[in-house]
DNA sequence: GTGATATTGATAATCATTCTCATTTTGGAG
DNA sequence: CTCCAAAATGAGAATGATTATCAATATCAC
C-alpha cells in the first residue's frame, strides 16, 4: 500500500539515479509515525522497531536524504541534536519556544513573513529560506513565577 | 586606562563575587579588538597575542560570561562553532546570510520586531528574545548564477 | 540471472564544547 | 603587607552529535 509519501521519495531517488532500498523504507516509514520535531537518535529507534539490523550511521544519511526530497525539514534549534520535522503537506511555519519547560508552539505570521520578503529585496538577495525561533516563558510557567 | 567595558565586566563580576583575572581581561580585550561575528577559537588566538600562557578552556569559559555580563551576544548559527558578536553599545539586529559566498548583512527590521511582540502575546508568552536568520543569495552570487 | 554501482552497517574519526582536577591567583581580613 | 579560603586557571581527558571510511551486501537496468 505505497502511500504519496513513498511515492514522493521514490521520485526522487530514480530521478537521480538512486536506489530504493529497505533501510530508506524503513527510515521513512518511521518518520511518517512519528509526530513533532524528531532527532536522528528518536528516528533510529523507531526505524530499528521496523528494521532491528538498520545502521545509525543510515539514519543520519536518509533523513538528510528526506530533508533534500522535500519530505523533511530541519525545525530551528539552539542546543542539542538537530531536529527535523515532516514537510510534506505541513506548511512553513516559525517557532515559539518556553525556555522553562521546553514546550514548543508552531505558528505563521503573514505580517513577518512578508516584511522577510521586504528585507531581502532592501539588501538585493534572492530569498532562499529562513529560521526563526521566538524564545520566553509559557503562560504558565510565567505564571508559577521565574 | 579603563574603558567602559572594562568597568561594566568588573562591576558584573564584584557584584557576584567573582573574580577579576587576568586572563578575563585578557579575553575581554581580545574581543573588543575583534570585530563581527567572533568565534572561541579565533578569540582563544587573539587572547594568546595578549596573554599567551591562556587556556582554550577559559576562553570558552570566558566568552559566555561576556555574554552572561551583556558585552557578548550569541550571532544567530547554523552549523559549525557558535559565534558571539559586540552587544555593548551595538544594537539588537537580525542577520541576512548568503549561502553561496557567507556574506552576512546585519539589519533591523521594525516591523517584524512589532509583529514578534504581537505574537507572543498572542499565545501568552512573555518575550525573552529571538534568533532570526534569512538566507539567501546576494546580489553578487545571484548575479553570477547558481 | 549478471554485473556495475549504489548502499549499508560497524567502526573509527572529527570537532566544538565541557568536564576534571591539581595548581595558581585573587581579594578581603587581620 | 601577609595569610588563606575561595575562585579561577590550564592541560588534558571526556562528551556527544555528526561524518568519514571501507569491506560486505543489496539493488536494478540489461
Ligand atoms: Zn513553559
Ligand atoms: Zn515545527
Ligand atoms: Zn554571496
Ligand atoms: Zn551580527
């Protein structure tokens, strides 16, 4: 039952020539189960749940490979190991931070986004991307005091 | 002759019961001399030139207490080491990075600085800050093609 | 099926940063 | 100024995420 997601990466990989394997399967399938912003190391257990023998080193390499097939996204970080998030049919958004409790809020704002599009013609860039991450205290860790 | 650097680290220090060293003047001086987005290791090689028995480990120590005392600010950063930049008496700003060549514009955008402030009150938040990098390809690298 | 080629997984290597700890500095009290 | 507890230092080891290496294996166009 090859779902578009599957079917996405598979795209990509014959249109350059590369192959699909059981690792790259596995990697994907396991991404797709799991929510939120997810590390190469939460993905490796997961993916070892569908393929005990799969690599570490593997993980790395496919949600990489995700990431560059457009399936994956890198979520903005400070700290720590890289986290990716899925991409395919969750739109762009920026992040809102507690930096007491670590809970992370997703959300867009037409009015910043655009005044990036304002900003990178100023300077004379082509846009390509960008990271935000707003940090502070959640209401309620605001309110249990600092 | 005491500059105001100088004079705002000891105060941070005394008023913890820290100590004023050599070594953190050292490093302080270093930094004021360098200029853009400095990392450990080119400030660990500008404090050597004033101090040359000084240790990496306290450079790295060092360098965040600047930014604890308010004289160092963390540069927005992908990949690679961690930069700081002046923050005393160079004002908050955002960064514009070219992928191609690094080139990186610093600018201040007050729109998306209101905006910001309307987001965290939105979800509740009270503000601590933010990190915003956009990237892209400036004039010249676009000019010259991808 | 065969073979050229891409991929894998185990392992070592990298590299920025932090930790450890014995030794040295600092700064206030006397 | 001297003494000393506390803080800081520097050398080197440790950490932890990520990459590189490479022989063995899997994939796929033919
Ligand atoms: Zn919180
Ligand atoms: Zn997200
Ligand atoms: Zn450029
Ligand atoms: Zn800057």
């Amino acid at each position: 039952m090859p779902n578009s997601e599957h079917v996405k990466l598979e795209a990509y990989l014959k249109e350059r020539g590369q192959k699909v394997t059981k690792a790259r399967k596995a990697v994907l399938r396991a991404f797709m189960e799991l929510e939120g912003h997810v590390t190469a190391d939460s993905l490796f257990a997961a993916a070892k749940k569908i393929d005990p023998g799969i690599g570490q080193a593997t993980v790395f390499r496919t949600v990489k490979l995700l990431a560059e097939a457009g399936l994956a996204r890198e979520a903005c970080q400070d700290e720590g190991a890289r986290t990716y998030e899925h991409a395919f049919r969750h739109s762009h958004h920026d992040h809102l931070r507690c930096e007491r409790c670590g809970t992370i809020v997703e959300f867009y704002d037409k009015t910043i986004e655009s005044a990036q599009e304002v900003v990178f013609k100023q300077y004379g860039f082509v846009a390509i991307g960008h990271k935000m991450e707003l940090t502070g205290l959640c209401a309620d860790c605001a309110r249990r005091g600092i």
